[in-house]
C-alpha cells in the first residue's frame, strides 16, 4: 500500500473509533505545493493507549510524547530502532496526539506534555507556519489552517509559529532547519525570525553533533547547497556550526589559477553544482576540499601560496568528521576525496602504474565529479578531467586491477622471509603489471630473481 493510502486509512479507522485525525506537518505543505511528501504525519485527539488499542501493530517510539507509529501494510517494515524516535521511519506512519508542551529547559524536548483535544491548541506548537497546517484527507482535503501557513507559502516565507524566541528555545535546531527550509523551496526567511536566529546562533552549540550533522548533510544533498551556506553565513550559525568554512572568507587565491576570487566564493561555486540527492560523501568533499587553505595561506614573492594545504586539509577532515560521528566508511570517502583533490593536475604525467593505481581508488566517479566541479569554479580547463574520461573508457577493469603474477608463497617458496621487503616487491610485480612490462608468472619470477636476489 502507498503510504499516502496507508495515512488515508488510519484517519478513516481513527474517525471510525469516534476521533478527531487529520494529515499534518511537512506533507501538507508538500501536497499543497504539489510535491511528493518524503513522509506522511497523522495528528489525533486518540492518546498512545487508544492508537495502540485500535492498530494491531506499533511501536510506542515517544509515547510519553503522544508519538506513535503505525506500520504501512506491504511496505519494508520500518525498524524504530534504526534513529532516534524523534526522526521518521521509512515505512511507517507517525500518529501523534494533539498536545501542549511544557517548558523546554535542555533545548530539544519538553519537560512536560499535556495531551490536548484541540487541534489548534496542537499546531501552536509547531516550528513553521508552512508545517502547521492540517488537511482533513475525508472532506475534499480540507486545510485547517490556523497559523497563517497558506499565505507564507503563498509569499514563500519561512517564519516561525507564534514568538521566534520561544520556538528556537524549545529546540535550538528550528535555526538550522529554517535555513534548511529556506534554501529548499528558494524562500526568505522572515526578517524578525531571521533577527532571533542571529542572537540565538551561539546558543545551537546545545545541540548534539549527529543532529548537527544530519540537517547540514541535508542542506548539502537537497540540490540548493549554495543558498543554503549562504543563509548559514548571514544568519550567523555558519561560524558556530563549521568555523573551518567560515574562516575561507576573504582568504585570497592566485587569480591566475583561481579568476573566481576567495576560497568561501569558489567553494560556494562548488555547492551550486551539486545536484539534488548527490551522495554525501561528494556533497562533503565538495564542501572541505580546501579546508586546509586558510591555515596555509603565505604570500611568497612569485605568488600566493598554500603549502601543505592538503595534509592540513585531510587532518581537519578527520577532526570534524569525528566530531561529527561520521561513519568510518564516510569519514575515509570524505578523507580521500580531499587527499587526492589536487593529483588531476599530475594525471596526463604519471606513470602507468601510478595512473591505474589512482583510477582504482574506491568510489573514483566521486573523485572524478569532485576534479570536474573543481575546475568548473576556478579556472575551467577539463583538460585532466577528459584525459582520464577516455583513459577509463580504453581500459578494461582487469588491466586496473590485475590478478597478481607472484604470491607471498612463491616468495617463500624462493627463501625470502615474511618482512616490509615483502610488500615491495609484490608492488614492484605490480608495476610490472599495471605497466605491461611482466605478461605472465614465468616472467614476474625472473624478474623477482634478477631484481631481489637473495
């Protein structure tokens, strides 16, 4: 069953029960907009008791919240333990009841939760006005609108519900998601919630760095990256949340190499490349690329110059990408593609070996994707890019990875001992190979013998 189906029928089995349910939240303002909603949210006057009592399947993931949720018949089922309860679970429905909160005294969840049968005590809540609005699926998909959500929509405004100040206390990472938001559908955000974000920015250190995380890898993969760090600079959460970004403004290039002006404009320039549902690990490789500049930066007689830049970018990477709990996978992606960012420009030079070695790093269309919006957002030259475009589209994967001539055996089996020679010589094979040199084991042997005599 589709999800929107599945949502249609748990309003119709809730009202059947002598509730109150409606669709609410973020698919509203999708189905209004006309997109489809990632995710479908059912708000009742049914507490948890009642929800569970009535499905015959739930999981209680935030019951003291009124939050339940509901599996899609025929979907993947959806694992509540896979993220934290507050966030939504493929294949599933969340139904919450209607309720006030309390006070928000650790800036994510309220002390208290008073379940309500008013659905306009309920929306108050909220953090937008574009998400608070109801639609009554039953009756011609009516909209409860009780916020003034149609017509922010309608001006493309993103402003919160009720006092900013008060919306941004209860969960410091409204301001990320308001940038979030903004950047999405191309809307402002409104001038007095943008005034509180910028006095309240300081305050999103609260906030854990998973959380952090995830909304910047969404502003990253949602195809408006530019727009979204531009709004992250002005509304003064960009220095908080990634100093390292921030600290690229204002640090100048060679113009020679980079006509764009500073490494903050080119690496914007990156970011507006990036397309809609890019992979992660591309979208922050484009982001941390010349992370390691603004620590280098000198002015050496000929030229500007950033000595080091990529140690130093790949050190800071793996900081950050530890801070932020990266996966170990992502963090070695991220961590590559910034360690091997500038080696396009040595490509049509290296040696065979080398050049075959480097087109089989892992995930190389990244890195490829990585060179080319490089390029792109300086000085434009594909040059390398379209090099190793043909060189990849000659060569057969096993000329990339070939299978090995000799083994660590047949080197014992001639008397060499296990040892750091070893893995030299079985690389220096390698090089025969990758370079045409040793064709087959007869060969690989004799060179080994005639090379590395005992």
């Amino acid at each position: 069953m589709q999800p929107k189906a599945a949502a249609i029928e748990i309003v119709k089995t809730l009202r059947g029960h002598g509730h109150q349910a409606y669709l609410v939240g973020g698919c509203v303002r999708d189905l209004l907009l006309g997109r489809d909603p990632a995710d479908y949210d059912v708000a009742t006057d049914a507490i948890p008791d009642q929800v569970m009592k009535i499905f015959p399947k739930t999981w209680a993931v935030g019951a003291q919240f009124g939050v339940v949720l509901v599996p899609v018949p025929d979907e993947p089922e959806c694992d509540p333990e896979a993220t934290h309860p507050q966030s939504h679970h493929h294949g599933c429905i969340e139904v919450a009841t209607f309720r006030s909160d309390g006070v928000y005294s650790d800036g994510r969840h309220p002390d208290e939760v008073r379940f309500s049968q008013d659905p306009r005590e309920d929306v108050q809540r909220r953090d937008f006005t574009i998400n608070g609005m109801l639609l009554d699926p039953l009756n011609h998909d009516e909209v409860l609108d009780f916020v003034g959500g149609r017509a922010d929509l309608a001006a493309k405004i993103i402003r919160t519900i009720g006092d900013p100040r008060q919306r941004f206390e209860e969960d410091k990472l409204r301001m990320l998601r308001a940038v979030r938001f903004a950047a999405r559908f191309e809307y402002e955000i409104a001038p007095e919630t943008m005034a509180v974000i910028q006095q309240l920015s300081p305050q999103i250190s609260v906030v854990s760095h998973e959380r952090v995380r995830d909304e910047l890898t969404k502003m990253l993969t949602e195809g408006h990256a530019r727009r979204a760090f531009e709004l992250l600079d002005e509304s003064g959460l960009l220095i908080q949340v990634l100093p390292e970004i921030a600290k690229m403004k204002g640090v100048q290039q060679p113009p020679q190499f980079h006509p764009e002006g500073d490494v903050w404009i080119h690496t914007l320039m990156l970011l507006e490349q990036l397309p809609p549902n890019c992979s992660p690990t591309l979208a922050w490789g484009a982001l941390l690329h010349d992370v390691g500049k603004p620590p280098t930066f000198r002015r050496a007689p000929d030229r500007i110059r950033f000595d080091g830049h990529v140690d130093v970018g790949v050190r800071m990477t793996e900081v950050l990408g530890k801070q932020m709990r990266f996966s170990n996978e992502q963090l070695d992606q991220v961590s590559a593609l910034v360690e091997n960012h500038m080696k396009f420009a040595e490509v049509t030079h290296m040696r065979e070996s080398t050049l075959k070695r480097f087109m089989r790093l892992p995930k190389f269309d990244e890195h490829m994707e990585l060179h080319k919006m490089d390029c792109l957002a300086s000085h434009r030259n594909l040059g390398s890019y379209d090099f190793l475009k043909q060189k990849m589209e000659e060569t057969q994967p096993k000329e990339i990875r070939p299978e090995p001539l000799v083994t660590g055996a047949d080197l014992i089996a001639l008397g060499h001992r296990p040892g750091p020679l070893f893995k030299e010589i079985l690389s220096s094979v390698e090089d025969g190979q990758l370079e045409g040199r040793l064709q087959s084991r007869e060969q690989a042997m004799a060179f080994v013998q005639a090379e590395f005599p005992l």
